[in-house]
C-alpha cells in the first residue's frame, strides 16, 4: 500500500528520501510544494524525473476537488464541499473575521454521535479522514481565497475524537513550523464528550482549546439530545474535564445549544452556573440552527438573554456565538455529507 505523501512530516519524508539514495535537502524541496499547492507528483518542480519516478511508485498523493462553493450573501462566509478520491463528500467552511481567517473543518464522512440538533450524523459514519484530508482542506481553501488561515476549528462533519489517531495527526502537521505553521492555540476541537479519548487529549498536553458539546445539566435530558451520554454520564466528562484543565492549564469552552423548551429555562441556567462553578471555563451559547429532520425551534431572543445574563451574574464567563453562513447551511449544526 502506498504512503500518502502530504500526510508526513518533513522528518518523515526525509528517511524515506535518503532510504531511496536520495540527499536528504530533497525532502524539503518535495516538503514545500505541498504548501505551494502542487495538485500531484507531477507537480512538483526542481527534482530529476528519477525521483519523481520513485515518489510514484511509492506514494500517493492527497488532492481534494472542489465540487461546489457556496458565498453567503450575508456574511461572505464560504461553505466548500470537497469530493474525496473514492468519491464521498465532506463539507468545511470559511468565515473571515477582522482577526483573521477561520475554518472549520470535517473529520469524518459522515458521524456516527447521532446528536439529534445536528444534521451531519443524519447518515452515519461512512468512515475515517485521513491527516492528509484534514490537511487539504486548508490547503484548498487558502488557494482559493488567496489568503492565509489563522484559526482553525475542528467542528465540521464527524466527531474528531473518534477519528484520534489521524486527528492528532493533523493538529502535529498544522503546527509543524516547515508546513503552515499555525499554532496551537489558534486551534479549537470540539467534542461530544469522549470522555476516554479526553484524557489521553489531556496527555498530549498540546496547548489546544477544547470545546465540549454539553447542551444539557441533566443526564436524562442529556441522554434524548446526545447518545452518548448513555456512555457517559455528565459527572464523568465533568470530571474529565477538570483533570484536562488540571494537566494543561488550558480553559475549556462548554458549548450549549439552546432548544425552546428542552433546555432553556431558568432552572437549565441556574444548575449549568452550579456545575461549572470555579471551574476554568467559558459557555458558548448557540441558539440552535434549522434542521429539516427534526422540530427543534431556537428559543426568542429576550429567553436568550436571559439565559446568558443567569449565567453572567452567577459569575460564568458566557457569550452568544455569532451566526456566519446561516443563508447557505454552514452554521453550527448544518454541516451535512450532501451537495446542497
């Protein structure tokens, strides 16, 4: 089976490059046609047709095509959907921000969480994306923009834990200082709430933001909205949560999907502020997007505020996410594997 070329580090490519008799400066000059957006071997300029002839014989070579871009007439934020070698499509999508350009990125085809407000498990999991897919996808949008990306959320189709191996993967070759070189810092992932997955995350000790999709305070209620909290009680991934924030000094972000009726009352406010007391901490609110699978309505706005301000005079640092791409189905929760 062939190695994927755009999923190895300059050191990786360098034992290869010198296993083949090759000088090893070789592999930086292969390294930064990555970055300078070669579409194949082929591609890749000032080395002998002999090397080339042995890159392909022993590498593939990742090339994700845009099948169709989607421009919201309202923010300007894009939504890229992707087509993959054996033909399954994922989506990510680009806001850009007075600080900067985000993307948020899919990390599997498809997801197999079943969270009920989101449309991206709508299908299950067809499978895993490799480093090199996460990867292109940045490489493809910052080719078409003609800019450089600055942050990077890991919030698109697919749960990123679930895919771990191939995800920490990635978050090495966007930080690595010969590719992009984004920091570690400018990187969110999101979680359902793999509490195992969590702790080993903690481990790495990468200076990462983690974001955790809680969306309730009550295991039951949590249990309807999540699957996966019928692994995991609230309890544990708390508690997973305070170990990581222990091992890394890092805050935590605690995503919360506000549903009318499900779980935006004043007591929802009340037992979220107990929960995360003197906890390192911040609540992203998100008032939940349209889905056509389901009857999920997003409360009013004064319900909203009240909400937030609960929390804020509880002393919780909270804010109300901003919606980018609503207008083309790029906003939390819209993300799906289909062509519209």
């Amino acid at each position: 089976m062939k190695i994927d070329l755009k999923g190895l580090s300059k050191e990786e490519l360098e034992e290869h490059i010198v296993n083949f008799g090759e000088k090893k400066f070789r592999a930086k000059q292969i390294y930064d046609w990555i970055y300078k957006y070669a579409k194949s071997i082929d591609e890749i300029k000032n080395i002998s047709k002999d090397l080339k002839i042995k890159l392909e014989e022993n590498f593939s070579f990742t090339n994700l095509k845009i099948k169709k871009k989607l421009i919201s007439k309202i923010d300007g934020t894009r939504k890229y959907l992707f087509e993959l070698e054996d033909l399954n499509v994922i989506e990510s999508v680009m806001m850009e921000y007075k600080h900067g350009v985000s993307v948020c990125l899919s990390t599997q085809v498809g997801c197999r969480m079943g969270c009920k407000f989101c449309a991206s498990g709508l299908d299950g999991l067809k499978r895993n994306l490799k480093a090199s897919e996460i990867l292109d996808q940045v490489l493809k949008i910052q080719e078409d923009i003609g800019k450089r990306v600055s942050n990077i959320v890991l919030m698109g189709t697919g749960e990123p834990l679930d895919n771990y191996d191939e995800v920490l993967k990635f978050l090495k070759l966007i930080n690595d200082k010969n590719g992009l070189n984004i920091g570690y810092r400018h990187i969110t992932l999101s979680t359902c709430g793999l509490v195992k997955e969590i702790k080993i995350l903690a481990n790495e000790k990468l200076p990462i933001n983690l974001a955790i999709s809680l969306h309730s305070c009550y295991d039951e209620n949590r249990k309807e909205i999540m699957p996966i909290a019928r692994k995991y009680s609230i309890k544990e991934l708390i508690d997973a949560c305070k170990d990581y924030i222990k091992i890394t000094n890092r805050r935590v972000t605690f995503e919360y999907a506000l549903i009318e009726n499900i779980n935006d009352n004043k007591e929802d406010a009340l037992k979220l502020a107990s929960l995360l007391k003197n906890m390192l901490s911040h609540v992203n609110l998100i008032p939940v997007n349209n889905v056509d699978e389901n009857d999920y309505k997003r409360p009013n706005k004064k319900r909203i505020e009240e909400f937030k301000n609960i929390l804020m005079n509880n002393n919780i640092e909270v804010t109300i996410r901003r919606e980018m791409g609503k207008d083309i189905n790029g906003a939390c929760g819209q993300l799906r594997r289909s062509n519209s």
